[in-house]
C-alpha cells in the first residue's frame, strides 16, 4: 500500500509535468561537458568501461570464474550475471524515481531531516514503510546481508591474493593446510580491523560511491589498460606495458587524489539540480535552508580532475594503452607469431592466420615467377 502511494504520487507528478511541457531537470539535454558530475555521456560511456572492469580484472570475479568446470560454464554465469545485473540497476533507477516523487517539493536535506545524500533511501524506507512493523528493520538487515556477502568475499581474495603473491613465493619449505588456513585467517581479521577503523576517515570524505569509484580507478583503470593491451595488441612487450601502466598510475593518483580534495574543501563543485522545501509539512529551520542553498551554486573550474569521476577508470585505461603503443618505439616490438595464440582473443588469432596465410601465397607466387 505505501509503495503504490508512491507510486501514484509518481505518476501525477508525471502527469503535471507533461501537461506543462516542461521539465524540472534537463533530461532532454545530452551535454558532452565532462566536467557534469551525472549525464548520459558520463554514464553509458565512462560507467560502461567502469563495470567492464568487474568481469575482466576484477580479481573476485575471476576467482568465482576459474572456480568453474569449463569455458562455457563461464560464458552462461557471464551472461546470468549481466542479466540480472542489468535489473539489479532497473530496480535501482526504480527506487530512485520513487524518491525523486516523494521529495521533489520537499528536499529533507535542505530541512535537516537527512545529512547526506547517501541516507535518502533509508529515509524514504522509514517513511514509507515505516507504519508497516517489521518492514523497516527487514530493509537493514537485507542492506546489512548484502554488505557483508561483499565485504566477505573482498576479504577472502585479499587474502588468497597475499597468499600466493606474497607468502609462497618467500618460503622454502611447503605449507601445510592447516598453516594455510591460520595464515588466511590472520589476514582476513588484520585486514577486517583496518577497514573498520577506516569507517571513521571515510565518512568525513564524501559520499561513499563517488570516493569508492575515484580511488579504485587509480589501480583498477591501469589494469584494463594491460588487460587490453594483453588481448588486443600482440605487439607490445612486457617492459612498453609496464612504462605505459606505471605512467597511468601516476597519472590517476595525482587526477584522483586531487579531485578528492577539491571535493571535500569545496573548491570545485558539480552543478547540482535545484531543490525545494514549498510541500513540507513538518517545522524546519528556515536559515539551515537559505545556507544550503549555496551548496547549489557549482564553483567552474578546467583542470583535469574536474571532470565526472565515472570517466576515471576509461582515462587509466586509455593512458596505458598509448603511452604503450608508443614506448613500443623505445623498447621495439614483440614478433606476433612468436606469441602464444591462447593469450590473444580469438577473433585477432583467425585475422592474423588468414594475414599470415595470405603472405605465405603471395611469397610463393613471387618464388614462381622469378624461377
């Protein structure tokens, strides 16, 4: 019942904005300014190379991947997991309407209602549902569940990840099971008590999303950069790759590291939509929201790490992939038949036998007409 209240409320704001023929927001202007925080550029084209990462050097998503029987067992999780992913963000986009019906004419932000953006939807699911007993803490524990689901599985790669890489490689002797397991343990807790001791840093740093997204773009971009590379470009040797990879990660630190602080000291601002406190029917302070509307008015500025951080990861990327080709002019280039076909993506392998194929019945062409 409270989600078809909404609902309604959705579809008369809908409706009255139709009538009008206008729009509160400019949904109907694809603006190709990077700077804009949200847009449709930023999000389909730098939110597209920022989930590519996730099924191809996520190193959890690999490890469920090579837990599997076989390639095609992989190719059928991959597609599942893209299908409900793609509804997983058609709830999200859901949600997010609900919200924007059930605030657009009274912002709890500007009232003091909420103190961030990232409490909106707790908020929401205590209003709405909050007449209904039990909705409520079922909704924090399903949040809770999901959040340790995550955080349980980052934890065990890390910990495998420090295992192999670190551990094995420095011990003469083999390890035992059991000296595994304690080593594995010992990492998880370690790494579990500085995460929650990170909880207090976090939360004066802004909005989680944005601040997660800007700072695994430092290493997760570089890394697709070499993955690409790796696939798609046989040619490049190991010592172009780490040039190219080692100048993207200085490069992505400095744009990152950068844009995190101008965020937090508020010299450089995203343009935010306008809000409004006119359909509250709760007291408020009226100066809190004469003082935020300030927080709307967007400080300009041209630097590199003003631009939306969803482009981050496709920088990193793209950073490694030419100062590669072009370290390739320093360091020369590796020769292509001499690189093992299982390493290249299948469609270049069949490209470069039919090229390679093709040369060959040129050479023998020439060899019979010179004889």
């Amino acid at each position: 019942r409270a989600f078809k209240y909404a609902r309604v409320r959705y579809c008369a704001l809908y409706l009255r904005i139709f009538r009008k023929r206008t729009l509160p927001i400019s949904i109907h202007r694809v603006t190709v300014d990077p700077t804009v925080r949200m847009s449709v550029i930023s999000v389909f084209v730098g939110g597209t190379f920022f989930k590519l990462q996730n099924t191809s050097i996520n190193q959890p998503t690999i490890q469920r991947f090579m837990s599997l029987s076989s390639l095609n067992a992989i190719k059928q999780t991959l597609f599942i997991f893209s299908f409900g992913l793609t509804i997983l963000y058609l709830c999200c986009v859901y949600v997010g309407l609900i919200a924007f019906a059930t605030y657009h004419d009274c912002d709890p932000i500007s009232t003091g209602l909420a103190e961030a953006r990232d409490q909106l939807i707790p908020l929401l699911v205590l209003q709405v549902l909050g007449e209904f007993p039990g909705l409520p803490g079922l909704f924090v524990s399903a949040v809770f569940s999901a959040a340790l689901s995550s955080i349980s599985t980052l934890l065990n790669s890390l910990a495998a990840v420090v295992l192999e890489d670190f551990i094995k490689p420095n011990v003469r002797t083999s390890i035992s099971e059991r000296t595994v397991a304690i080593v594995m343990r010992t990492i998880v807790i370690a790494f579990g008590l500085s995460s929650i001791g990170l909880v207090y840093v976090v939360e004066k740093m802004g909005m989680v999303l944005q601040l997660s997204a800007t700072m695994q773009s430092i290493l997760y971009g570089p890394m697709l950069g070499i993955f690409t590379t790796g696939v798609l470009m046989p040619w490049i040797n190991e010592k172009s790759v780490l040039a190219g990879s080692i100048t993207a990660v200085i490069t992505m630190t400095w744009i990152c590291v950068n844009a995190q602080v101008a965020n937090v000291t508020g010299t450089f601002r995203h343009t935010k939509l306008p809000v409004s406190v006119e359909g509250c029917d709760y007291e408020f302070d009226i100066g809190r929201y004469l003082n935020s509307t300030k927080e709307y008015e967007s400080a300009h500025g041209s630097a590199l790490h003003h631009i939306s951080f969803l482009f981050y990861t496709m920088m990193g990327a793209l950073t490694t992939i030419i100062v590669s080709n072009m370290a390739t002019l320093v360091f020369g280039r590796n020769r292509i038949s001499e690189v093992d076909q299982k390493l290249i993506t299948p469609f270049l392998v069949k490209w470069l036998k039919s090229h390679n194929y093709a040369n060959v019945e040129t050479s023998e062409k020439l060899e019979m007409r010179a004889k």
